[in-house]
C-alpha cells in the first residue's frame, strides 16, 4: 500500500496542483489532496491508541511472501545452474 502523488492534468484554476493516488487490492483507486492527509494525519497523532502496527510490507493476503519463496528459489536455483555450467564449459 503506498501512496503516488500525480499531477492535476486537466486542472480548474482553483484546484490543487496535484493529488495523492492509492490503489487498493481491488485495484480501486482514490485521489487524497494535501489537506486531506494533513487531517488525516492530525487524526492519528490525537488518536494514536487507535493506530495498529502496520508492515511495511503489504502482504496483501500472503501474496509477497508466495512470490518471495518463489523468487529466492529461482535465484538459488539460477546460481546452481550457472556454476555448473561454468565448471562444465569453462573449466
């Protein structure tokens, strides 16, 4: 989970320079203005007792760590292959 800042494209005068873009799971996207999150933010400094920890990683329902296991078996397994193809070839 992470928050983009995107420019305004097609702007009223009035309107901010740019907006805070978030997608969430669902791949639903919502845009925050500054003053938004600085609300937000004033929020959760009063309220900080209900505030969770959150990783820093979003799981996502265990998805990161599926697609880790995954990629660090593939690199291991890369290493392995390429090692014994130089001992083959190369000498």
């Amino acid at each position: 989970m992470s928050l983009r800042r995107v420019e305004n494209a097609e702007k009223y005068r009035t309107a901010d320079q740019f907006y805070w873009q978030y997608r969430d799971s669902d791949g639903t996207d919502y845009l925050f203005s500054q003053n938004q999150l600085d609300v937000a933010k004033r929020r959760a400094e009063k309220n900080p007792e209900d505030l969770q920890d959150v990783s820093w990683i979003d799981t996502d329902g265990g998805t990161f760590t599926i697609a880790a296991i995954i990629g660090m078996g593939l690199g291991v397994m890369a290493t392995v292959c390429i090692s014994m193809m130089m001992q083959f070839f190369g000498g």
